[in-house]
C-alpha cells in the first residue's frame, strides 16, 4: 500500500512538471508567434496591431531583446519620440548591436535636442562605414545645437580621417563655411563632394544653400529642385524648394510641391500654412461677412452640420465670443471657420488677437505670419504687431525682414521707428537702440509714445537720470494721468526714494486701486523694504488676475531666491525661459540659481541660447566663460573668453569677471590686462583701484602692487582698506611686524573690521606671540559681549594655546549667540575639551553635536571617540568607520579606530593600521601612544 501511495505521487509529481513544461513551452510559442506576426504589422505600417504583439511578448518575456528594438522602432514610426529614446537607451545598455540602434535613435536624440548625451556616447568602434559617418554628422549637429561650430567642425574633420572625401563630412564643412561666409570654400568642398557622388540629394541641397546665401535665386532654385527630384519626400528639402520658388514669384510651383509635401507629411504645420497662404495669394477668394447683430443664444441652437455647410456661422460665433471676452470659444470657432473655408487676412488677424488674449503668442504669430506682404501693404499697426510677435518668438531674423519692408514703405513713420527700436533691443544692439531712441526725442521731443518708450527703456536698464526727464516732460503734459504717475513712482522706487514712491503709489492706488502696473509697484516697493510676505500676497493675486505675467513671476523667483529657496526659484525662471525665451534679466537671475544649486550644465545651457539670440552680449559671453570653468570645460571657456575679448567696448563690470576668469585658466598676463582696462575705466573708483592691488598681489607682482598703494594713500591717508591692502603687502614681503602694525592702524579707524582681527591672529601665531592681539582681543569682548566674531577668535586662542577653562566658559556663551548652523561646531569644540576631564560631559556635548551633523567627519570622530573612552566601543566602531571613509588623511581618527579595534579584540585589523601609523614621518598628537600600543599587542601574541 506505501508502495502504490509512493508511485502514486511521484506519476503526480511527473505529470505537474509535464504540464508545467507545456504550459512554458505554449507560452514561448505564442510570444514567439506574436513576434513575427508584430514583424509583419510592423513592415506593413500597421503600427497598432505591431504595437499589440510585441506587448504580448514582453509580457510573456520582459527581457526579450529583439522585441525591445522593435518596441523601439514602433515608437519612432509613429512619432512618439520620449517613449523612443528610452526604449532605445534600453536596448543599447542591454546589448543591442549599435549598427541596428543608432541610425533612428541618433535621429530621436536630435530631435529631443538631447545633445549632451550625444556627446556622451561614444560608439564609433564596431560601427559600419554608412553608420559611422551618420553617427559622427550627428554629432556635428549636436555641436552645432549647442552653438559650438568648432565642436562640429572636429566631427566633420574626424569623419572625413576615418571616411576620406564622404559626402556628408564635406557637406558638413561646406555648410559651417557658407555660415561664416567662406563662400568660396564652400564651392570646393562641394564640388569634392559631386566628384565622388553626385546623386547626394543633401550635396545638392547644400549647394543651393550656397546658392541662396550668395543671393543667386534662380540657381538656388535649380540646386534645390535636383535635390528634390532625388528625395521628393525629404520635408527639408521640401521647404528650401517652395522658398526658392516663392522667392521668385512663382507661386503655382511651390504649390504643387506644397500639396505633394502634404501627402507624405500630413501634421507638418509650416508646409499646412505655406500651402494655405499660396491657395489664397491664388484663388483670391473672399469671405462672407455676417452681420454681428446674431445673438450667441440663437447661434447655439444651429445644428453642427449647417455649421459646417455654412462656415460663415463660426466666424459670426467667434466675433459674438470675442466681444463677450470668451477667448477660447472664440480661437475654436475661427480655428473651425479656417478649418471649413478659405483663410482671409481679418480671420487671421482675430486669431492672432484670441490666440494673444489666451497667452499663446506662439499660435499668433504662426496664424498671422502667412499674411505678412498684405499687413505691410494696407496694416500697418497689425504689422507691428507681427514684427513684435517675431521678436517675442525668437525670430529676430523675420522681425528684421518685416522691418526692412515697414521702413520702405512708412519712411517717416513713427510707429515704426520705435518698432526698430524693439527690434536692436531684441538682437542684443542696445547700443544702437538707445542711440535711436536719443535721436527720436531729438526729433519728436513731445510725442507721448517716443518719451513712454524712452522712460521705460532708461528705466529698464536702470539710466534713471535720463528716463527722468522724458518722465517729467509726461508728468507736465499729462498731470492727471494716473499711467504716467504710476511710471513716476516706478522711477522713484528704482532711485530707492521710498518714502516719495509711497506718497504717489498711495495716490494712484487711491484712485485707481486695480491698477495692475501700481500694485505690481507696490509690490516691488514690499520687496525693498524686506517685507516679503506682503509682496507675495499682491503677486499672487495679480498672478491669479493676469495668469503667468512676466514681470510678477520674476518677481514672485526674486523672492523665492532672498528666502533662500532656490529650486522654486529656479523652477520659475525656467518656466519663464521656456515661455518667452531668452531674456537677459531673467537668464542672469536664472543661471544665479542654477549656480547656487551646483547645475553648471543648465546654466550653460541657457546663457548659450541668450548668446544666440545676442551674440554681442559681453555679460553673457562672461558669465558662460564663468560657467565653463566650473564645469572643467577649459576648452570651451578659452573659446569663449577669446570672443568675448573682440568686443571692443567692454564695461568694467565685465572686465572684472573676465579677469577672474582668465586668472582660473591660469593665463596671469590677460588677468592682469583686463583688470588694467577696468581700473582706468574708472580712476576714482576705489574699489576697482584696490581689486586691482588684490590682483598684483596674488600674482607676487611687489614693485606695481606698492606703487599703486602709495598713489592711494595720498587721497585716502587713513582708509581701513586702503591701510589693510599695506599690511598684506609687508607680510607678503616677510615684514608680519610692520604688517601687525598696518593691522592695528585698520582698527583703530575701524574696530569693526574683522578681517584685520583675522590678520593679526595669523601673524601672531606665526611670530608666536599672542600679547599684544590678546589685550586688545579682551578689551573688544569686554565691550561688546555679543560679539560673534571677536569672542570666537579668543575662544579659538584659549582652545589651542590659552587656558581651556576659559575656552569653554567662552564656547558656553557663544551656545547662546550663534546661528543654528554654526552650534554643531561648538558643541564638537565643548566635547573635544572635556575628553580629558569629564568623560560624560565630553559625550553629551559629541551626541549634541552628531544630531546636528551627523555626517560631518569631525563630528563623527569625536563622537565616536567619546563613546569608546566611556566604554561603548560596539557603538563607536560604526562611527569610526563612517568618519575614517570621510576623512581618510586624519592619523588622530586612525589611532582611534585602531584602539577601538583593540578593544573590541580586533587586534590583526589594529595592528596593520598601527604599522602603517609608526612607519609615517609625518607628527601627530597620539605618535607614542600608538608605538606602546603597538608594542603591547604584538607582546601579548
């Protein structure tokens, strides 16, 4: 019976592992299955069927490498670009041959503008010749999406080494070179490049690039149709040809190409605007215009069909929306009016006008863009406003365009000179902007809008002196006007008059208390005084009011950064970048954060697009060099220091950073110059005369650092600074007694000049005499008890050389005055003393410290060192071990861990690190301690 039983459930046991094997051996079938059925979908563009296979293989295999590439591919067919990337990525790290991940994840990593990570990659080995001259042109254009033409120019060279005469490698070069205006060698490389392979539809893409750029049209044309021909579906090459074909008036061509485009790029929305302008420029239809007098009521009993069958409804709903202030339902019923009949200029200019009121400026200018030869023949104030939109959008290049064509045909127009003021302020021309804003006064001294914009420029820039008067030309022309008061106050809050900017913004507010711009000013006015609560109250509600207002999100960042905040800060100028673009007050307040939160990277990153869009900047080029130096990029902030010193006209501001920089890079001899070029810029400034002595001292330069000091002393005999900057210079030529004199001389003309404390301390230590700093030392605490500073440097001197009662005593009191950052410190100091004395005392203040800190090294080690003195090695040791891996140079904490370790009877481990201790030369306190402990284990062997 046991016997039958025991068959019984070992034909059991092999029937469950059967049926188990089965069951896997379907499921590997079936994903197996799904695999080739998703090939299948996949080649026949049957994207969600494909899609619905290789799930199903995932989820019957996670780790199924094929069906990852695949996923990857599916993604990238369908446009799904972030979900594509990191199926890629995945795929790459798990193994997949580069040659079968790159060619469309290089084109995703572009496309996700993720050039760091191109850069990162470095996959040329294994890699065939099509696939590495693809992967290396890729990362030529990830140079170049970094503004870094000499990065790409290196790939393109490295590409044509490894693949000599590859057409990709010359066209790329001749590409960098049309963009430098190297014309004619872009001609020889490109016609290298024909001579190799002339069926290339990029070389002949380029060439009409060349063609353009020279200003030959018609041969553009040509260039531009071969390349179409050889690739009609390349959406690039697409444009280039309807651009050439516009340019040349004929558009019946271009508008077959724009259909054909359209066919193989359905979503592609400049070709759908393109197409939609040349259809109008054409047909030349007209709309219908329906009286306003429908009510919205009546409208929304319309059927949807008669709707459509009759467009012109949409418009009627759109005008009865927009005059109730009802945007959205406005932009949807002229997006649906576009949608069903023919685009018109009074649609596009409605569209542009909703699209504005809803914040998005960007679907403004696109829809307003297509009408821009009609706005300059017969609207001038809608033209404005498509140039202001450019510029607002980042495209400068078209603002400049369109501004061209205004100044053409409205020579002596008003508007459009301010426009061209806008337009040299946006490319970074101030200069030039503030010159014809001069000019504009000159000519138009009493025009309301040229002395607005004049004020508001002066007073943008912080020239007050000069908005000034345009402002009391305003306020004598327009005393009751509550705007140009408002502005006034605005002025006055810039000049730090407080109390008179409170006067009239109680005024304004009294008689106009939503004004948004008067509490946006009293906000700012909140802010100087410190009163930071407040402020953010009435930014909040103004935010709430106006939606992501510029203006009160900067200054809702700006408060974010005084609390000390500055991820939120940081979040919010990067919200403001990505919304408006590169501004230079919001970049430089951004990269201000990103510096205080160690993102180098990011800063970098947005300093080089506020360089793009303002190539002449100087503080931008210097705060990149800046960057750059702290991200160890020595190449890139050598580049750029270099270009920024080919601007002429550098302010002194700049200058100082640019010597600092050039110190960093260890080129002493530009240091030295660029600080020369800012201290005569300004003679009578003494602070720029003393950077420039602190500078001759660093770089031992004597002779020049005293010559400049004995010029300074004429005019400021008894300066602190000045007398602080002879004492560095006689310790710096080994005089400390002459510089302990220097020292005194600063306190007694400033006894609050702490850093001569520092000083004196120093060189007491150094001379080994301590009589003459004590005795002054002690008369500043007696009098001033709460004195961080002073009392700290005579508790410091009591710790290592005076009596330590009295150091405790002082580190006592100081418990009371320090910040909560600085009381860690203290109570390590209190336990250290105390380890000699009073053992219990000496841990409480270590376990004082270590809740405070518990990850500092120090800290860690006295803490840790007070356990094992009072009898508690298990619960040292751990602490010992972390403090050792934090400060491995410390022979003190070595000798401590090795008692511990003996303690703990670890006497091998002990012994190899008292070995090591002996053998060292250098001294350290606890020498002779660690020799006899030594000694005592090996004897006890």
């Amino acid at each position: 019976m046991k016997n039958r039983i025991c068959v019984s459930v070992v034909s059991l046991f092999l029937l469950t592992l059967s049926f188990t094997a089965f069951a896997n051996a379907d499921q590997d079938s079936a994903a197996n299955a799904d695999y080739e059925s998703a090939i299948v979908s996949y080649e026949a563009k049957a994207y969600k069927e494909a899609f619905i296979h290789i799930k199903n293989v995932l989820q019957a295999n996670p780790d199924y490498l094929p069906a990852h590439l695949l996923l990857a591919n599916l993604y990238f067919e369908t446009g799904l670009w972030e979900q594509a990337h990191k199926t890629y990525l995945h795929a790459y790290e798990k193994g997949a041959d580069p040659n079968l991940v790159l060619p469309n994840w290089s084109r995703v990593l572009v496309r996700l503008r993720k050039s760091e990570q191109i850069l990162a990659i470095d996959v040329s080995a294994g890699l065939s010749k099509a696939h590495l001259a693809q992967w290396r042109a890729t990362r030529a254009e990830a140079c170049l999406l970094e503004s870094r033409p000499l990065c790409a120019q290196r790939e393109y060279d490295e590409l044509l080494t490894q693949l000599p005469d590859h057409p990709l490698g010359l066209n790329g070069l001749a590409l960098l070179a049309i963009k430098d205006g190297q014309y004619k060698q872009a001609d020889t490389l490109l016609q290298r490049s024909l001579a190799v392979d002339d069926s290339q539809a990029l070389t002949w893409w380029t060439l009409g690039r060349l063609a353009s750029a020279k200003g030959d049209v018609l041969l553009a044309q040509r260039h531009f149709n071969n390349a179409y021909l050889i690739s009609p579906n390349n959406a690039k090459i697409a444009r280039s040809l309807i651009d050439a074909y516009v340019a040349v008036a004929d558009l019946d061509a271009a508008l077959l190409v724009t259909e054909d485009l359209l066919l193989e790029t359905e979503d592609d929305l400049y070709v759908m605007f393109v197409n939609s302008w040349l259809t109008s420029q054409i047909d030349a239809l007209s709309n219908i215009r329906p009286q306003l007098e429908q009510i919205d009521q009546r409208l929304s009993t319309v059927p949807e069909e008669m709707m459509i069958a009759e467009p012109s409804l949409f418009y009627l709903r759109g005008m009865v929306a927009l005059m109730q202030g009802n945007f959205e339902q406005a932009r949807d019923n002229f997006t649906l009016f576009t949608t069903y009949s023919e685009p018109d200029l009074q649609t596009a200019i409605l569209l542009a006008t909703t699209n504005m009121a809803l914040g998005d400026k960007k679907a403004a200018m696109l829809g307003l863009q297509n009408h821009e030869a009609e706005l300059i023949q017969q609207h001038l104030q809608q033209a404005i406003l498509l140039g202001s939109l450019y510029l607002e959008n980042a495209r400068n290049f078209k603002a400049v365009r369109l501004l061209s064509s205004l100044s053409e045909r409205y020579s002596h127009s008003v508007d459009v000179a301010l426009f061209a003021v806008r337009v040299e302020f946006s490319r970074g021309k101030f200069k030039e902007a503030a010159e014809q804003l001069n000019n504009l006064l000159e000519q138009f001294p009493n025009n309301r809008q040229v002395l607005v914009a004049y004020s508001l420029y002066f007073l943008d820039i912080g020239e007050t002196q000069k908005a000034a008067k345009a402002i009391a030309t305003l306020r004598a022309q327009f005393a009751d006007d509550i705007a140009i008061q408002n502005m006034y106050a605005a002025q006055l809050l810039i000049e730090k008059k407080y109390a008179e900017a409170d006067v009239i913004l109680s005024e304004v507010l009294k008689q106009a208390p939503e004004l948004f711009a008067a509490r946006y000013n009293q906000a700012t006015m909140l802010i100087n005084k410190g009163l930071l609560d407040d402020a953010e109250a009435i930014l909040l509600a103004l935010e709430n009011e106006k939606g992501n207002h510029l203006q009160v999100v900067f200054q809702l960042a700006n408060i974010d950064m005084r609390r000390g905040d500055f991820e939120s800060a940081d979040r919010r100028y990067r919200y403001l970048l990505q919304k408006f673009g590169p501004i230079g007050k919001i970049t430089f307040s951004a990269v201000a954060a990103m510096n205080q939160q160690r993102d180098y990277r990011s800063a970098i990153a947005v300093l080089r697009k506020l360089e793009v869009k303002e190539p002449g900047n100087p503080l931008a080029l210097v705060q990149l060099a800046t960057f750059y130096i702290k991200a160890n990029d020595a190449e890139n902030a050598k580049s750029t220091l270099l270009k920024l010193e080919l601007i002429f006209d550098r302010p002194v501001n700049v200058l100082v950073s640019e010597s600092q920089n050039w110190l960093a890079m260890g080129d002493k001899e530009k240091a030295l110059n660029s600080m020369d070029r800012a201290r005569l810029l300004q003679p009578e400034n003494l602070n720029l005369q003393l950077q420039w002595v602190k500078l001759l001292l660093a770089l031992n330069k004597l002779e020049r650092a005293e010559s400049s000091l004995s010029a300074l002393i004429k005019s400021y005999p008894n300066h602190p600074q000045v007398l602080f900057k002879f004492g560095e210079l006689a310790q710096q030529k080994g005089r400390p007694n002459q510089a302990m004199t220097f020292y005194q001389k600063v306190l007694n003309e400033d006894e609050n000049f702490d850093l001569a404390y520092a000083k004196l301390y120093a060189l007491s230590v150094k001379i080994a005499d301590f009589s003459a700093l004590i005795t002054r030392l002690t008369a500043t605490v007696e009098r001033q008890p709460d004195r961080y500073f002073t009392r700290n440097l005579l508790a410091q001197y009591h710790y290592y050389y005076g009596d330590a009662n009295t150091a405790i005593n002082h580190y006592l009191y100081m418990l009371e005055l320090a910040p909560e950052a600085n009381r860690f410190a203290l109570y390590n100091r209190l336990a250290k003393l105390h380890l000699p004395v009073n053992k219990a005392k000496s841990l409480h203040f270590a376990e004082q410290a270590y809740r405070l800190q518990p990850k500092d090294a120090d800290v860690l080690h006295t803490y840790g060192w007070a356990l094992t003195i009072n009898d508690q090695p298990e619960a040292s040791l751990p602490l010992l071990r972390e403090a050792s891996v934090r400060n491995a140079t410390s022979l003190s904490l070595q000798y401590h861990l090795a008692y511990t370790l003996v303690e703990l009877e670890n006497d091998s481990e002990a012994k190899r690190i008292l070995r090591r201790l002996v053998k060292l030369s250098a001294p350290f306190e606890q020498r002779e301690q660690a020799n006899a402990l030594l000694s005592r284990i090996e004897q006890a062997r």
